[in-house]
C-alpha cells in the first residue's frame, strides 16, 4: 500500500501511514527498553473520572463504525472508552498492505446518551482503552477483548467469557507491590477477505521491561492464539511471569471457606493442570485460602499448563446469569523449549466474586538482566476443554469434610480426603483387580486410605484422612494416584491443606 491508503470514511487517521512490521515492532521496544521508564497519562478528563460501572458500561462504541465494517471480511473491531478503571490511553492503528495509520479518537464513534457524560465536553485528543474484536459467524456477540493493564480474554464455542490472560506479570504475589505492566498501542492488521485468523500486534511497557507481541488470532469452538513475545528488560526482574493466566476461585466442593451464597459453587476455575516436560500429567485443585498461598512446580522444558474449569454441570452451579458452568479454560502451549523454570501458582483470598484472586504463569529460573532480549512463544487455547489432555484417568471431583469412621466415636481430629477419577483404562479393571491409591503427604499421618469403584461417573474414588501430629498450622502438600499392579492408573493430584489451630480441630 502507498502513502494514499485512508482509513474508513467513519474513522479519522493521524499523521501519516508508516512502515509497518513485527521485525520493526522489536526495534521499537528494544529502543523503548533502553530509555528511562514514563508513565503514561493516568488523570481523566471531567465527567469520566467519577463513573460508576453501570454508567461506564453504558458508553456504547457504535456498530455502524466498527473498523473493516465495509469491507467484507470475517473480522471487525470496536473500540473501548476510556473511564472507570481505564485511565491510560492506549494507541490504535490500523496495517495494511505493511503501512501502519494510527486512528485518531472521536467522541462521535460511542453513544454516551445514558451515562451522563456530555460528548461535547471530551477532548479531541483523549485516545482508547482497547478494543473488541468480532468475527462473521456472529457479529453481534465478540470473540476477544483487549482492556486495561496487559489483561485480554477470549471466549470458545460456548460464547462465554470468564477468566483472562495477561502479556505479562512481574512480581506478583510478593511482599511488595505488584508490577501491572501497560500495552501502551495497538496495531490491527486487516486480514484478507477470506482469512480466518487475524494479527495484532501490541508494545508493552513498564517501569521493569518493554516489550513487542505478536497475537495470530483463530476463532472457533476453541479459540487459538499464537503468541510471539520479544522482552528488552530494564533492569534485574524478580519474579517474571510468563503467559500469566488469571482467574477467580471463591468456593467450590473441596473449600467451603467462603460459601455463604445461595449457589452451591463459585468459580471461573477449579484446577491448575499441568503436563511437565518428562511427561507427567499433575492436577492441582484450587482453593481460596485464608492468606495468601504460592506455590512453585520446577520443571524443564514443560509440555503446557492452564487453568482449567473441569467441572461443567449447570446444578453444580446454579447460576443462570453467568452460566460459570460455560467458562472457558485456558491452556499454554510453548512452541519451543522455555528450558528451566516453574509454573508457579498464587491463590489470594477473596470474599467476592467479582475479584479475580488466582495467577498461574511460567516462571524463567534465570532471572533476567538489563540489556537482555527474552524471546517466547506460545499458544492460547480458550474453550470448553484443553487440547491436550491426559492418557490416565482424570481428577473430576475433590471433596473434604471431618475425618473418622461414621456411627464410631472420634476420639481425635483428621481431616477426609474423598477424591474421584474418571476416564482413561478404567473399563480395563477386572472385578480381581487390585487397585490401590498411592499417597503422600508431607507431614502428619495418613490412615484408613481406600479406593473404590464410583459407578456414577463410570471411575474410581479414593479415600484417606490426614490426621495432623503436631499443632502447626503450616501448609502439608499431599500427592495421590492411583496404581493397578504397579501401573498408573490416573493423573497425579496435588494438594495443600492447611491444618486449624489447635482449638479449633473440633471432633465430637
């Protein structure tokens, strides 16, 4: 394309178009990464920085703009206002034909009617919070949403948005103040009329790391991204996260801590699952603990992790307004070997479902300097199941309550375990066969350990208790599966369980 490409006539460009490509992009953020970090413009102009959410949510972008709108293709964008939480201007620019126009801001592009905020009022240069994109199979609902921080999220086959990704995460669930870093611009590259993947490219920066992504976008029963991430680090970073994943857990069948709604579970989420690079598969349960947890799995050169939402029963839930029995999961694929590291997990406590309280991401074990480029790439997967999954049986329920034998008196405190598995060569399992559960915890005793067959999911359930042996109220990590003959049978569960204080293990 020639300097004469214009945008849409609903559409207003600044400047003029400029050379445009990922190699360029990288350039961009390496020289962005060797300067002195600046914040971005965080203060909102009059009328947008008092909005509550109904009245942000009621700035609606109009349809009859969308970008690419008339241009028949399978894609079109729409764009976020800035109010609320989003008080940094994000950049957006349109590529095509490898010359990238940057799109000016128009008061005129939303409907501002029902939120009180007189268009007239807002300045001519006051940016975007994001966008939205929506593909021909559906324009009316979108398939992914790019708003605030570095967070994005993306729906599947059910329609149904949930949990979130992030470009990236620095130090997070540390004693300090987390570091959100900013995708600061956007550049949408106008696909071909029969293209079912759409690029975008974003540059990211923060007071630690610039950065410059590259999303090929696929939509379809279970969304994928490719990611391609060039990282030009400031200075020495903590704890960097890699393809952060972030969710909400508030209570579910194995944690009752917080269940004091109506609906029986609350969760976008109920397990970490992870396929590490000598092939083990791992299932991780998720809690809402009572103080912050983290925990940090070594691996090599994983296979993949996510987290995931396994458990799809509509009763199970009870909530016909956000449906959490449809949330999507979301799995990351490396495309090539991340070497050393951990895929690290942070549960905080929440008391409402509105906060997101659960990160799971990669963890480099080298940490990484000033003046390095940290190249990684990798898949998003969003929808009803995760491409990979295991061979074994899987993890389908974990339950806990007060240990003992019923109908005898307890005469101390335990704690059950009653943990179901389904799938895998179970159908193999002879009326002879002698399946035993493995267990392992790291402290107290485990005793009246079982497992038995659980027709109602067409597996096996196995039981045990935990009786604590001293009065720490210290994690004890436990590990279980279960074993024909030697033979693994299931995938590995992982738990934590905190024991109570000592006057609280109530038993009679």
């Amino acid at each position: 394309m020639a300097s004469g490409h214009t945008l849409a006539a609903d559409l207003k460009p600044i400047g003029k178009p400029q050379a445009f490509d990922y190699a360029w992009l990288k350039g961009q953020a390496r020289a962005l990464g060797a300067r002195p970090y600046q914040a971005p413009r965080s203060t909102l102009p009059k009328g947008l920085d008092n909005l509550d959410w109904d009245q942000y949510q009621s700035i609606r972008f109009r349809k009859e703009r969308a970008l690419w709108r008339d241009d028949a293709l399978r894609f079109q964008a729409q764009f976020f206002h800035l109010g609320l939480f989003f008080k940094s201007p994000v950049r957006l620019y349109e590529v095509d034909g490898g010359q990238a126009q940057e799109i000016a801001y128009d008061p005129a592009l939303f409907d501002h009617s029902d939120s009180g905020v007189p268009a007239g009022s807002l300045p001519a240069d006051l940016g975007f919070a994001g966008f939205r994109l929506n593909f021909h199979t559906d324009l009316q609902r979108d398939i992914a949403a790019f708003l605030g921080a570095s967070y994005f999220r993306a729906v599947g086959g059910e329609w149904q948005y949930g949990q979130s990704a992030r470009g990236l995460a620095i130090d997070s669930g540390m004693n300090r103040p987390e570091e959100f870093p900013n995708f600061v611009a956007y550049w949408l590259e106008k696909p071909t009329k029969q293209s079912n993947t759409l690029a975008v490219y974003g540059l990211l920066d923060s007071p630690s790391v610039a950065g410059a992504y590259r999303f090929l976008i696929t939509p379809g029963d279970t969304q994928v991204m490719d990611i391609d991430a060039a990282l030009y680090p400031r200075k020495s970073i903590e704890r960097l996260g890699i393809a952060p994943c972030t969710s909400m857990f508030q209570f579910g069948e194995n944690d009752k801590r917080m269940a004091n709604d109506w609906r029986p579970e609350i969760h976008d989420t109920d397990g970490l699952q992870m396929w590490t690079g000598n092939g083990e598969w791992i299932w991780r349960p998720l809690t809402n603990p009572a103080h912050l947890r983290f925990n940090a799995f070594a691996d090599n050169n994983p296979r993949g992790f996510g987290l995931l939402q396994r458990d799809r029963d509509f009763d199970h839930y009870q909530d016909d307004g956000v449906f959490y029995d449809k949330r999507p999961c979301l799995w990351v694929e490396p495309k090539a070997g991340w070497g050393a590291g951990s895929v690290q997990l942070i549960e905080i406590p929440t008391i409402d479902e509105t906060f997101d309280n659960i990160v799971a991401f990669w963890n480099p074990a080298t940490k990484p300097q000033a003046g390095q480029e940290l190249l990684f790439g990798y898949r998003l997967h969003w929808g009803a199941h995760p491409p990979a999954r295991p061979p074994l049986a899987e993890c389908v329920a974990t339950r806990t309550g007060i240990g003992g034998i019923v109908g005898q008196p307890r005469k101390y405190f335990s704690w059950r375990f009653a943990v179901d598995f389904a799938g895998g060569d179970f159908s193999l399992i002879g009326k002879d066969a002698k399946v035993e559960p493995v267990i392992w915890a790291s402290r107290g005793k485990v005793e009246i350990t079982s497992a038995r067959p659980l027709h109602s999911v067409n597996g096996w359930r196995a039981m045990f208790d935990l009786r604590p042996i001293d009065d720490s109220t210290q994690p004890i990590d436990l590990r279980l599966y279960l074993q024909c003959d030697g033979q693994p049978l299931t995938e590995t569960w992982l738990y934590q369980w905190n024991p109570p204080p000592p006057a609280e293990r109530k038993f009679a």
